[in-house]
C-alpha cells in the first residue's frame, strides 16, 4: 500500500537542505581561500566546479520551498 502524500514538513526539509549545502559551500570556499597554493589546478576547478552546482542547487531549493509555501 502507498503511503499518503504528506508535505507538512517539506519547507523545513528543504530549510535543512539549503542551510546544509551553503555550509558546504562556505567550507568549500574557506578551503580554497586558505590552500589555493597548495593544492592543483585541477583540484582547484573541481572545487569552483562543485561551489557553482551547489549555487544552482541552492537556488533550486529556495524556488521549491517558494513553492511549497504557496500551496
């Protein structure tokens, strides 16, 4: 049997999901600010790289929440 749709705490999941992925971010920054000499071009652009997808997963989050607020 199915589980009923309950969407009750869909904006404070998707909260957590956006909170957590700034940090990421912000780790991933702090990380780069402090070793940029230290690390390899390549590693340097996959971590620009990833920062960029958690942007658009962050602004994705913020949209969906909008969403679900309205409903």
């Amino acid at each position: 049997m199915a589980k009923p749709d309950n969407r009750e705490d869909n904006e404070v999941h998707l909260q957590e999901h956006i909170d957590h992925t700034e940090a990421n971010l912000q780790e991933a920054e702090d990380y780069l600010d402090e070793h940029a000499d230290e690390i390899s071009e390549g590693e340097k652009q996959s971590i620009q790289a990833k920062n960029e997808r958690r942007e658009k997963s962050i602004q994705a989050f913020i949209e969906e929440k909008k969403d679900e607020s309205q409903q």
